[in-house]
C-alpha cells in the first residue's frame, strides 16, 4: 500500500502521459456529442409518434384512453430499460451497451411500422421504450465520467441538446412525410403505405448511424479503472485531458472505487425512507422534471392545437416551432450551466414555467365547446400560443439539461450507475403517468390539466430551494461530500 492509499499493484505506470493531440478540450467534446446521440435516438423515438397520433386512433379505431395507452406504452419499456441499463452497464460497459441499444432501435422501428393492430403497435413501441430508457441511463454516465469538472456542465447538457434536436428531426420529418402524402398523416406515402407508418419507419436512420458511431469511441475511464484496465484507462485519461496529471487522477479514481466489487441495488439504501438522501433527490428531481406536463407539449401538441382550431398541417407546423424554440433555449442553458450553476437555473426555470403554465391555465378556461371540441377565442389562443412557447423556453434552457446533467454527476462513483437507473426509471414512470392520464383529464378540462403541471411547477421550485445541492465544479470523486441548502445552513 502506498502512502497515498493506493494499492501498488493497481498503481499505473509513471512516464509522462502520452500525447493525443494538441486539444484534449476538443476531444472531450467529440466524444460527449458521439455518446450524446443516444440522447438524439431518445428524443426522436419518443416524440415521432406526434404526428401520428389522429392516423392511429382512426384507423385502428381507438378512444382517449386507449390513444393515452398507445402513446404512453413506450414510456413503460422506457423505465425498464433505465433500470437494467445501470447495473449491466457496470457488467458489459457503455460502449457496449450502446451498441446493443441500437439494434433494438431499429427493430422496434421496423416493427411500429409495420403493426396491424393497437396491441401489436404497442408491444413494439415498448420494445422501442426498452432502448430509449437505456439510452437515457448510459449516455449521461459516460459524459460524465470523461469530461473535465470545468467542461462537465456543458458536456453533460449536450445530451439534452441531442434530445431536442431528436424531437425536432422527428417532428419534421412528421410534417414532411405528412405533407408530401396524399391525405396527411393517413394518407399514402408516395413510395407507398400509410404516412404514419413512414414517420415510425424513418428511426431506423439515425438508430443505425448511432450504432456505427459507437463502435468508434473509447470505454469509459472509470469503467476500465473498474475493470482494472489501467492502461487502457490512462490512453483514455490522457486524450481528456492533455497534459494534466493523468497518474494523480487515476490514483483518486481508484480510492473512490476502494470498494471494487459488483454494485447492487442495496447499496443505494438509506437510514431514512429507504434510500440514501442523494438518491431521493435524484428520484424527485426526475419526476418534477415530467410532472411539469413538457412531455404533453411533445407528445400531443399536433393534437392540442387541433383541438384548439388549428388545421392538421398548422398544428404539425406549430408543434415544429415549439421544438425550434427548446433547441435554441437548450442553447443558451449549455452557455450558462456552468458559469451561474445548476441550483439558479433550476429555480429560475420552476418560477418560469409556474407563470407561463398559470397563463395557459386561465386561456383554457375561457375556451368555448364546437361542434364537440375546445376552441380558443381572438385573444385567448394567440396568448396561448406564445405561453406555451415561452413555456417550453423555460424548460429547456433549465429544468431540461440540467436535470441530466445533475442526474450524471450528482451520485458517487462507487454508486453512479446504479443510482442514474433507478432515477431514470423514476422520471420514465412520472412520463408515463403524465401522459396517459393527459387524453383523460384534457377530456374533463385542459385548464384541469395545465392546472395541475402549474401546481407541480410550484412545488419543483420550493423542493430545490430546500433539497437541492449545487455541483458545479466539482469533481466526480467528491461527490460523497454533497449536503442539502438546508443542511449547510444548519438547519438539517
């Protein structure tokens, strides 16, 4: 045992680290966006089936509950797969993981597209679910654990920049192969099929280029200095981080993970309510990140602004625009994560979107009933328009991003994928909820609805503001030092 706590067998190495290049900054960059693509996959699988949501319930002749199970169905394969992602991504590896994420990708794809009935179109979409929810998990565990503490902030929210550009590639492709069809979304496709089958079809693209890039990137550090691949680690170390002190961090990883053995579901247990308090912050910052209701907007938006007047190619257009807004909002959290910190952002974001949703809580109150459906006035459904883009604005330039960020930093090596899964799985389930319950309580009232995401973005403000550590700067493997705002004023 050396004197620094190291076991000598495990010490790499001494010489200089080797040179990479002149840019560890920008490969620490180019290999956060490749992981980032699963997040791309995520967000372009969920949201694809916008667009084809009034085709489905037409043909196969379902009812608001029945669409919410259909379009939900995903997110229960999601939360599965979130939970068995972490430990068998501490088992096989991220890399690895995620080239087995892409080929469920592109059968689940293929399957959606070619379904016959609601339960064979559901049993795929959860398939798909299984890959998304993995996705979620590994992505962010990987960013994480290559970037730099001065870089992670930004690094980390590139997975929710992926994200959105995914909602954004999948709704225009849903407008495009809409528009180019004869009859919209149920219409035929010029090379033929139905419209809708295409928008599910055409995730097979990016699932495949994910599943080539991933083949192309190194494993993990911390991973292989779990494995006990020193060598291999120190090549990866060195290309991050130029001619920083790759032995020095090396030595920190492994006394962060002195405790080298599988990692298990018991080892996030607590003395209180169950669970490590950590843990329970990760859990409810997950589940108040969806049951802000951003997913409704994502998920049904071409069927809410049809509701409310709109045409089917106006909707799809609006719904566009919303998701033009959460990318470039999403650009301007990466400019801001890791300059001003998470806690700010998080709290500016909850007191955002608990204005912008109140705003569209009383529009739809005034919203009038023709020929059986909502439908806005002159005044009231401009304002909604611009409240439920500001909305999204809000969202995404805070409570997006820096959720996954936290979400990939906030637990302790020896613990990291294990607690990422459960939370991951915890924010599948609030989606899930969220939105199987919208078609029905938007079927009672959408100022219902939008008043309950308004009450939950009051409580998301309150809950950070006494629960909620900052990360900012810190490094990975002192995470374990973390305490609660009011725990560091004493009052916990």
């Amino acid at each position: 045992m050396a004197d620094d706590g190291v076991p000598a067998e495990t010490r790499p190495p001494g010489g200089p680290p080797p040179e990479h290049g002149p840019h560890p900054a920008a490969t620490a960059v180019l290999l956060a966006g490749a992981a980032a693509l699963g997040g791309f996959l995520f967000g372009y699988d969920s949201s694809v089936i916008n667009g084809a949501v009034g085709a489905i319930e037409s043909e196969f002749g379902l009812g608001s509950v029945a669409v919410g199970l259909v379009v939900s169905s995903a997110l229960l394969g999601c939360a599965a797969g979130a939970w068995f992602a972490g430990p068998m991504a501490d088992r096989y590896g991220r890399v690895r993981m995620m080239q087995i994420v892409s080929v469920v990708f592109v059968i689940s794809s293929v399957g959606a597209a070619l379904a016959f009935n609601a339960w064979d179109l559901t049993l795929w979409r959860v398939a798909g679910g299984l890959a998304i929810g993995a996705a979620s998990v590994i992505a962010p565990a990987y960013i994480a654990e290559i970037a730099p503490a001065e870089l992670r902030g930004r690094l980390g929210s590139l997975q929710q920049m992926a994200i959105v550009l995914g909602i954004f590639a999948a709704l225009v492709a849903d407008y495009v192969i809409a528009r180019v069809s004869d009859g919209g979304a149920s219409g035929e496709f010029p090379w033929g099929g139905t419209a809708w089958r295409w928008m599910f079809a055409s995730a097979v693209v990016p699932a495949v280029f994910y599943g080539v890039i991933a083949a192309t990137i190194p494993e993990s550090p911390r991973y292989l200095v779990k494995k006990r691949e020193l060598s291999r680690a120190r090549e990866v170390l060195a290309r991050v981080m130029g001619r920083g002190d790759v032995d020095t961090k090396i030595s920190e990883i492994v006394r962060s993970l002195a405790r080298d053995r599988p990692v298990h579901l018991r080892d996030l247990r607590g003395d209180r309510f169950g669970l490590l308090p950590i843990v329970w912050v990760g859990i409810l910052l997950s589940v108040f990140q969806q049951f802000v209701g951003i997913n409704v907007i994502f998920y049904y938006s071409t069927s809410l602004w049809r509701a409310v007047g709109f045409s089917e190619q106006d909707a799809m257009l609006t719904s566009v625009i919303n998701s033009l807004v959460n990318v470039v909002a999403t650009l301007l959290a990466i400019a801001l994560v890791d300059k001003i910190g998470r806690r700010p952002l998080l709290l500016a974001g909850a007191a955002g979107m608990t204005v912008t949703l109140g705003i569209l809580t009383l529009c739809f109150t005034t919203s009038r009933v023709v020929d059986g459906e909502p439908a806005l006035g002159d005044v009231a459904g401009p304002v909604a328009l611009v409240a439920a883009n500001l909305y999204v604005f809000a969202f995404a330039a805070t409570w997006g991003p820096v959720v996954w960020v936290m979400l990939g930093e906030m637990f302790s090596n020896v613990i990291r994928a294990s607690a990422l899964a459960v939370a991951a799985a915890a924010q599948w389930l609030a989606n899930w909820l969220i939105t199987t319950t919208f078609p029905g309580l938007s079927g009672i009232s959408l100022w219902l609805a939008y008043g309950v995401y308004t009450t939950f973005a009051v409580l998301a403000f309150f809950f950070v503001l006494r629960a909620v550590p900052e990360t900012k700067g810190r490094e990975l493997e002192d995470m374990d030092q973390l305490k609660s705002p009011v725990r560091r004023r004493g009052v916990g």
